[in-house]
C-alpha cells in the first residue's frame, strides 16, 4: 500500500471508528434516561441492562455506520481539500479516483461486515432485545417463563397451499386450540376445510381432536357429508417451529426463512404479501452496500467544499445528503409495497440515482 493510501486510510478509520463511539454511546445514554424512571420503578438489574444494550450493538452498528461512513469521508476530502493536499495530489498526475481509491476500497468492505452482520446477528438481536424489553418492563417474570405464554390469533401460510387459523398456541406443550385450516387449488379456489377443536404435536405428527372434514367442488359447494373424526393423524409437514418461526415479521428472519417463507407462499396467491416479502428480501442484499453508495455521493461534495468551516460543512453536507438520500430510498420502498414499482427496482431505485449521480459528479470535477 502507497504512503498516500495508508495516510488516507488512516484518517477514514480514526474518524469512521469515532463516530460509530460517539453514536452508540450518545444513544445509549439518551434511551437510558428517557426510560430511568421506567428502570428505577422496575428495579431492573444492571446485569439485565447489560444484556440488553450488549445484544442491542449490531442493530446500532448497522444504523449509523453508513452515516458515520459518510462523515468520516467529507471529513477527510474536506480537510485535504483545506489544506490543499488535493491539489498537490492532482498536480502529481493523481486523477480522483486513484486518489479516492482507499476510500472506496473501504466502502466495500464495510458494506460486506454490514450484510455479514445484518443476517448474522441482526434477527436474532432484535429477538432477543425484545424478550428482554418485555422482562424489564413486567419486573417479575423471567424469560423461561415468558416462553410459557399463549400466542393468540395465530395464521400461517403453509406448504401444500394452506392457510391455518389457530385461536391459541401454548408454547410449552405443542398444543394448538380453535385450529381452522383451508386448503387451496392453484386457482385459489377452496378445495377442504377442516376444523378441530384441538392439535398436539407428538412424535413428528399432528393429531387432531374433534376434527371436522369439508371437501369442496370449483363452485364452492360441499361435496358429499362432512366427515367428523374424534381423534385424526394429519399429514401436516409444520412443526411448531415452523408456526412460531413465520409469525415473526421479516425484520426478525435470516435472508434463508424469508426466502423459504416466499417459496411456501408462492402458490397461496396472497401476491401483495409475496411481494412485500421479496422486497424485505431484496433489501437485506442492497441495503448494507448503502455505506458504499453513500461514500461515492460524498466524494465530490469533500471535493468542491469550501477553505473554511471544513468540520461544520462536512456535517452539513453529511446529514443534507444522507436526509436526501433516505428520502429517495423511503418513497420507493413504499411505491414498491403499493405495486408501483417491481420489487428489484423498488429497492435498487435509490442506490441507482446515487450512483449515477455521484460518478456524474466526480467526472465533472476539474
């Protein structure tokens, strides 16, 4: 590596390592106090709240280092542009991109700790967060016996083109209650139905008590008597896993169960959840490379700053581009979620826009 490369990189790590510092611990002492009174009232243990900012970590990491990124890159442009180190730079024969090479080295890898990170670690943060959240803010019980408690209003897409309503789920048994399940045809159109009172998981199978069969034609009309079984095996290929596991929102699931969640839904014909799922997927894949992008758009901003107020303009400027950019990336999201826009295009729109903008800006340079 070139003498200027580590000088560069050096001041990108120093300035990069103490935003994500300063970040975590201003937000961590802020959302201390804003709920010390809910703390103090609760008695909540110091070891608890340990816990719960530790495994609270790789959620803030993933939130504020594209922001502390693009500090840390105006910062450092800004402040050889204001020392005129650029232009010495320049007249070398360096052109920007070999200068800004590091940089954006930098990005890349960054980006790629993010998606490792926000697969990794991420969902299982946010679960674990929340069942702490829910112990601090009851006082007494414990997360063993939270576990204990009844799911309510369960539904489920499931393979073979099922749809299960269940009114209760008792973790700690296997035991469903008030199970209502509807069978589809690829058309969608109901072809069973079959009502149980109760559903115990046991040995790898489901059986079902005081069960009630319905078959039905293409017109919706029951064929035949309805069948009723006191006791019925069924060949449901759930387990409760799978139940507890997909009525999670996808900010809680792996790029591996929304995919997998995407592939049994993909014959149910609920296309508006289908496609609110791909663009979750989508995201987990564009999102992290959000430090890159923004890196790129930051650039040429450094580059044209002023010789004064390096520090405050590279704030300024940070959180001006960093607003403009989220904005962006909010509404075609959004447009993507009403159906306007493809799921690949929704989630891909912003960070287009900012690429090119910002390869249009840095050519433009003089």
């Amino acid at each position: 590596m070139r003498i200027l490369d580590r000088y560069i990189l050096k001041s990108v790590l120093v300035i990069f390592f103490s935003c994500i510092f300063i970040f975590l611990f201003l937000y961590i002492i802020i959302d201390i106090l804003s709920h010390l009174e809910d703390v103090l009232r609760q008695q909540v243990g110091l070891s608890l709240l340990i816990q719960y900012y530790l495994s609270y970590l790789p959620i803030m990491f993933v939130q504020v280092a594209p922001f502390a990124c693009l500090l840390s890159i105006l910062y450092t442009f800004g402040k050889l542009n204001y020392d005129n180190e650029i232009i010495a730079m320049r007249s070398s024969g360096l052109n920007i991109f070999q200068i800004t090479k590091t940089a954006i080295i930098f990005g890349f890898i960054i980006s790629l700790f993010i998606f490792w990170v926000n697969d990794r670690f991420v969902p299982q943060s946010l679960s674990f967060t929340q069942k702490i959240k829910a112990q601090m803010e009851e006082g007494t019980k414990t997360i063993k016996e939270k576990k204990q408690e009844i799911i309510n209003n369960l539904s489920m897409y499931g393979l073979k083109n099922r749809l299960f309503f269940v009114n209760k789920f008792y973790l700690t048994t296997n035991t469903m209650e008030g199970i209502t399940i509807l069978e589809h045809d690829e058309q969608q159109n109901v072809t069973k139905k079959i009502v149980a009172n109760k559903g115990v998981y046991q040995d790898r199978v489901w059986r079902f008590y005081q069960c009630i069969t319905y078959n039905f034609d293409r017109n919706g009309q029951i064929l035949k008597e309805p069948k009723y079984s006191e006791e019925e095996i069924m060949t449901i290929a759930e387990s409760p896993h799978d139940f507890l596991s997909q009525r999670q929102r996808p900010d809680f699931m792996t790029i591996a169960q929304i995919d997998d969640y995407i592939w049994k839904l993909s014959k149910s014909g609920a296309f508006t959840v289908i496609r609110n799922l791909k663009i979750d997927l989508y995201q987990r894949f564009t999102s992290p490379f959000t430090s890159l992008i923004i890196i790129l758009l930051g650039i040429p901003f450094s580059l044209m700053m002023r010789k004064r107020a390096t520090g405050l303009s590279s704030i300024g400027l940070s959180i001006m581009v960093g607003f403009l950019y989220y904005i962006v990336d909010a509404v075609s999201i959004a447009l993507g979620k009403g159906g306007i826009l493809m799921p690949t295009l929704a989630v891909s729109l912003s960070h287009i826009l900012a690429l090119v903008s910002s390869l249009y800006l840095i050519v433009s340079l003089p």
